[in-house]
C-alpha cells in the first residue's frame, strides 16, 4: 500500500507517517509538501527506505492529481483547511484515490458534502472522501458515535479542547485565530445556529498537566456534521481554548478591537489585513513568554437516556498534538485498506468509522482514555 501525505514534511504530517512506515502493509510514504527541505524531516523518517520526499503544490491541481494517481491512498495534512481541503479533495477524486484529511475548519465541510464534483463523482468512483479525521474532529467524533450506540437517544454533545502555544507552529496559528472570528456554526436546540466566535465561555477541567481552562465556542466542523449521523440529538457544542490563558485573553482583545479584520485598509499608502499582520506577529509574540506544557487535551460529554434513565458519558483524553492528531489519519487509512470503512462519498468519522476497531487501534498505540459513566433517574413512589 502506498500512501501520500500533503503537508508532509509538517508537524502533522510528519506524525501520521511516522505511525504509516511501522505497518508491514505500508511500502511507501511521499511526504508531499511545498518546502521538501530534507532538514524539516525527522530522523527517524529520514532513515525509513520507505519515506520519499516530492514537492507538491496544493494550488497546482494537475500535478495534484498526477501525483495522487501513483498512490492508493492522500491523506492531506496542510492546513489552514479552509484554504486547502476542498482543493485537494477535488484533486482525489479526478485520481479516483481514497481521501483523508484532518479538516478542523468548518467552511470546507458544507462545500465537500454539496459540491457534486467532489460527492456525487466519489460515489461514482467508488471512493470515500473521508473528512476530520484528526484529534478533534476526529478521535472525539468516533468516541461520540461509541457513547451513542450505547444510548436509546442521545441528547446533548459537548465538546472541548484545549491546546498549548508550545505545541503550535506554521498554520496552526492560522486556524487558531480565525476559528475565533465572525459567526461561527453550533447546534443549539435541534438546529444549526451561527454565533459570535470566541463567546460563550465555560470552565472545563481537563487532565494533567492541563487543569482548568476557560474556553469558548469555536469553529469546527462537528455542530455540521454529527447531526448527520446521530438522529434526535437536540446539541452539539464544541468549545476550546489555547493555552495559558494570557494567549485567549490576547486573542479576544485582538478580536474585538479589530486585529482580525480581514477589511483591507490603507496605511501611509499600503493596504494591509489587520489579519494578515496579527497573524505575522503572533510567530514572535510568544517568544520570552510562558507558553504552557508540551500537551493538549479533549474532553467528550455525551448526554442522552437509556432504559428510561438518564445517562451521561465522559472521556478524556491528553497528549501531543501531532501524534494524537496522525495517529487517527492513520488508523483510518488502514482500516480502508482491510475494508472496514464502505461508505463511498463524502463522509465524517462518525459515519463509516468502527468505533471498537478504532479505539482497539488507539489504544494498541499508547493512547489512554478516562472515562466515567453517570445514571440517574427519578424514584416513583
């Protein structure tokens, strides 16, 4: 089996091949990337007879296509998502590829589902078009899909994150700021509702080294798409934070005050994106400052009835972002690979992912989830 990672030589990249070349299946990693410097590589992939380095551009969609027509499976890595996933899922299907990307920007999701050249001629194709396969959305839709199963009806989903500034580099920075700005989508009492990014803010108490954070709505595809598979659930709420807390706190002044404008103005003769240059100097503000652990965090609550009796559902989960955000890419592309995953098209974790193959896999792999079980119901007399 041979795979393509777009973003390849990223953090995220780097930590779904680093689990692809320890599987026998796997003959061959690409790491497909615009910068293909060899001293972005780590060693223990540099020293792989497996992994090869090609220079790609997500914005050249003919070499795309040729590119992913000499594999068997693309997983795309490179955010900011909402600038690349529909462009090289587009790309997949024309290669008639199976497609996974760890998509955590909401905008991409309604495009990919609609969009008849990606949906319809993947169905046609015979392939699936797998979207937020990552940590989050990713892992914490597999465990919301594990609780539901488990449930008569499923009521209410929450769910939070919770990353730390020393785990974020290159686009990630990009999505974390943007996912604060504008009206973003939560699923509030049976519908999809747009609120104001960045509000809505709640205490949640997370593992070790983690603890307590604050954290706000933010825009991720899963208020989109769990509704899609879970029938009857009246929320769907994901909030996070990043971490420590001055970083949020900077965030939101920038947000209100208008740092994160994307409204072009003119300065002594330059037009300039408040967005753009915000963007440019958060690579710098960190520098000198605390910036937390070397770890994040999800929290899943799922809330729903069984047997008559209310029922709530906690797992959570912390570690690394790139091996906890590669480690689902993976997993799934070999779980399509076996055959486990049948859904052709366009589709989320919570649609075509096995959540007992999966978690089995994860946790195989090192992974560690707390969970708890609530039952309450009301005594009649």
């Amino acid at each position: 089996m041979k795979a393509l990672v777009i973003g390849g030589t990223g953090g995220m990249g780097q930590g779904v091949a680093r689990d692809l070349i320890k599987q026998e299946q796997i003959t061959n990693v690409t790491l497909g990337d615009i910068n293909i410097d060899p001293g972005r590589v780590q060693d223990k992939l540099k020293a792989s007879p497996k992994v090869a380095l090609k220079k790609i551009d997500v914005n050249d969609h003919p070499g795309m296509v040729s590119a992913i027509k000499e594999v068997d499976v693309v997983i795309n890595t490179a955010g900011p998502f909402y600038k690349t996933a529909v462009a090289v899922a587009r790309a997949a299907v024309e290669a008639k590829v199976n497609y996974i990307d760890i998509c955590d920007d909401y905008e991409a999701v309604p495009v990919l589902f609609s969009e008849a050249a990606i949906d319809q001629a993947a169905k046609e194709a015979g392939i699936t078009v797998l979207t937020g396969m990552g940590s989050d959305p990713g892992t914490n839709n597999v465990l919301v899909k594990w609780y539901a199963n488990q449930l008569d009806r499923v009521d209410e989903i929450h769910l939070f994150w919770v990353v730390s500034i020393a785990e974020l580099a290159g686009a990630a920075w990009d999505h974390s700021l943007h996912m604060v700005t504008g009206k973003i989508p939560q699923y509030l009492d049976g519908k999809l509702e747009y609120v104001d990014g960045g509000t809505g803010e709640e205490i949640a108490t997370f593992l070790e080294p983690l603890g307590t954070c604050q954290v706000r709505y933010v825009g991720h595809p899963q208020p989109i798409t769990i509704p899609r598979y879970i029938e009857g659930v009246k929320k769907v709420v994901i909030k996070g934070a990043l971490i420590p807390g001055w970083v949020d706190a900077l965030i939101q002044e920038q947000n209100d005050t208008g740092f994160l404008s994307t409204e072009v103005l003119e300065v002594k003769g330059t037009r300039v994106v408040p967005y753009d240059l915000t963007l440019k100097l958060w690579e710098t503000i960190p520098k000198g400052r605390d910036n937390g652990p070397n770890s994040s965090g999800l929290k899943v609550i799922v809330k729903g009835e069984r047997n008559g009796k209310r029922v709530t559902y906690t797992a959570d989960m912390a570690g690394r972002m790139a091996p906890g955000t590669g480690l689902p890419a993976s997993i799934a592309a070999l779980m399509m690979a076996a055959g486990d995953v049948t859904v052709k098209g366009v589709v989320a974790p919570e649609g075509c992912i096995d959540p007992e193959k999966f978690l089995a896999a994860l946790i195989l792999r090192g992974a560690r989830i707390h969970q708890t079980e609530t039952i309450s119901s009301l005594l009649k007399v």
